[in-house]
C-alpha cells in the first residue's frame, strides 16, 4: 500500500460526517447520451445540480482502464522517481498533499497537466515522462485526452441544442480550438488510516471548491469519496461507477449561460480502506477569449450579472485564491 510521505493528518482539514441530509435529494441524474432526449436533460441537469451521470458517452472501456493501470503503476513508484518524471507540481507535475500555491492541503498526490490544443496532447509533462520510462501512461494518455475531448464537445452541442441557442458550436468551439486552455489531472487517494478519538470526523482528500473551467468530465475507480454541495449547502455523496463519467460545470460556463447553468462546488474526503483513482480533464477557452453571456440566450433587457473579463484574467484570479473561495464574486456586477 502507498502511504503518502510525512502524513501529519493533524495538520489536514477534516469535514464533520454527521452534517445535515436533505431528506428530498432525488439522486445524481444519469443521462445516457444515445437517447433523443439527452439535451433537454443535460439542460436540466446543468440547471438544476451543474453535475450529472453521463452513460452512453462511446469512451472504450479499454482505454478508461488502460490509463488507471498506468497511473496505478505511476503513483506506486517512489517519491523521487514520481517528481523526476513530472517534475514538483508548480501548478503542474507531480505534487503531494499541496494543492495550488496559497496553503491548500488534502489527502491526495496528483500528476496535473497542462493540454494543448484541446486534447491533442499534454506537453511538456507528458514529454518529461516518455524520457523516465513512463510510456505506457503518455501513450494512453494521448487516446484518452482525444476521446474525452471529443465526448466534452459532443456535450457542449447537445447544451446549446437544449437552450436553443441557433449557434451550435457556442460552447464546444471553447476547448475544441487549437489555444484552448485544457487542463488533466490524475488523483490518487491512498487509504487513509482512521482518526483516533475523533468520531464523525473524515479527513479531506481534495477541499471543496468550483472547477474555473467551462466544463469537467471524472472518472474514477469503484472507490467512493467524492460529495457535491447542494443549493441548500449540504453535501451529497456520489455513489462511484466506473464506467461512467461524472461531469460538473465549471465557472466559465455560468458565465456563459449568465448564471443558468450552476458551476458546482464538490470535494472528495479519503477513504479509510480503499485507494481512490480520479481522472478528470478539464475543458477550459483559450486565454484571450472574452467570458460573457451568449447573445442568444439573454432575455429581453436581460443584462450580464459578470463584468467582462478574459479566461486568461480569471485564471491568474483563480491562482491567487484558496481552493474554497468563491472566485466569480469579484467578478459579479451586482
Ligand atoms: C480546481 C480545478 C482544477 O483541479 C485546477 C485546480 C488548481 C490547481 O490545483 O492548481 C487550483 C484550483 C483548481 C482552483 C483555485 C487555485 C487553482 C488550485 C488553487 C488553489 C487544476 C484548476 O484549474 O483550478
């Protein structure tokens, strides 16, 4: 088993595990993405939660799997080895315990990669790791980024199909452009040991907080862990599925949609007996892009409740913030 370096679980945030249930949660929705009436329900979704199930979604199972064995594989090597191959994550590489620059910490060690070109490749880590024999993961890395790109675009049409904006690429020509500002990571969540004298407590594997992206798309291992936060604040766990992706909406896409979509806060606490593995791309515009709410979909006299700004100004924003703030409030107008 990986026991992550130097633990020091007292210096972890912990979550309360007995907080408040909303007793008329309906359960994450599940579309499947064949079905005819897949845009009216992501529409609904993306209103309702900003998080859904997607089956249905064409990603072989075979690729899914090759990457988690790959990053199986990365995470069992040694400290060293693993900051060699991606270099000490700054933001991106390989990092431990230490999310983002400003103090955030959690139960986790990662790979976080830069993706050019929407999903063509994840240089310069996927480089660095090919030379320190790491092949298999950067050679399925590159069919996984590929489809999972696709998959996000085919999504991005379907929304605007739903919403009825006359556009169809308004949303997918974001990440699918060859400046698009993608982002990878892969989690892993080691077992964490139970916290002595402190029943109802869990320790934090990755702190809640909203994803600045337009859109994100997880898979993970049968391994639970991750939670959403409701309108209400309480937190919901979601049942784990292999198979499937889980994808939430990101910031930049309640800006688009002037605040009809609900970019939604999540975080995912360790758990105590089995390793957790996430895979999650991250679809972001390309950095001189302007974030607005598209014409199409703004009512009569309706007015943008965000002043403008470009991905490449929210992004330094979102770098200087801590995982748990609410990065679009000093961007709203009102
Ligand atoms: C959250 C979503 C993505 O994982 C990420 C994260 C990034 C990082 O880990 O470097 C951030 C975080 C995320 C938001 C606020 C800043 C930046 C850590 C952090 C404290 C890669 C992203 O794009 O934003």
């Amino acid at each position: 088993m990986v026991v992550l370096e130097n633990p020091a679980l007292e210096h972890l945030p912990l979550v309360n595990l007995h907080a408040k249930q909303t007793p008329s949660f309906s359960g994450i929705p599940t579309i499947d993405l064949s079905r005819p009436n897949a845009a009216a329900l992501l529409v609904r979704a993306c209103e309702d939660l900003g998080f859904f199930k997607v089956i249905g979604h064409g990603v072989p199972q075979d690729v899914m799997s090759r990457l988690e064995a790959a990053a199986v594989d990365f995470f069992s090597r040694p400290l060293a080895d693993k900051e060699r191959a991606a270099g000490v994550a700054n933001p991106v590489g390989y990092g431990s315990k230490k999310i983002g620059p400003n103090g955030d910490v959690g139960w986790v060690e990662y790979l976080l990669m830069q993706v050019k070109g929407g999903g063509r490749g994840a240089e310069p880590v996927s480089a660095l790791l090919k030379q320190q024999g790491a092949e298999e993961l950067c050679s399925v890395l590159e069919a996984y980024l590929w489809t999972v790109r696709r998959l996000a675009c085919r999504m991005l049409e379907l929304m605007a199909e739903g919403l009825g904006v006359p556009q169809r690429d308004a949303f997918s020509r974001l990440v699918a452009d060859e400046e698009s500002d993608c982002m990878f990571r892969l989690n892993h969540y080691p077992p964490c040991p139970p916290l002595q004298g402190m029943p109802g407590c869990g320790l934090t594997g990755f702190g809640e907080h909203t994803d600045p992206q337009v859109i994100s798309l997880l898979r993970s291992n049968n391994t639970s862990g991750l939670q959403i936060s409701l309108r209400d604040g309480s937190w919901v766990p979601v049942p784990p599925d292999q198979s499937s992706f889980f994808v939430n909406v990101g910031d930049s896409m309640q800006v688009l949609t002037n605040g009809r979509f609900r970019s939604v806060r999540h975080r995912v606490l360790a758990n105590t007996s089995k390793p957790r593995f996430s895979m999650i791309y991250f679809g972001g515009p390309p950095p001189r892009e302007r974030l607005a709410p598209i014409p199409g979909l703004m009512g009569e006299g309706e007015e943008s409740l965000y002043r403008e700004f470009t991905w490449s100004e929210y992004k330094k924003a979102a770098y200087t913030t801590r995982l748990a703030d609410n990065r679009l409030g000093q961007f709203e107008r009102w």
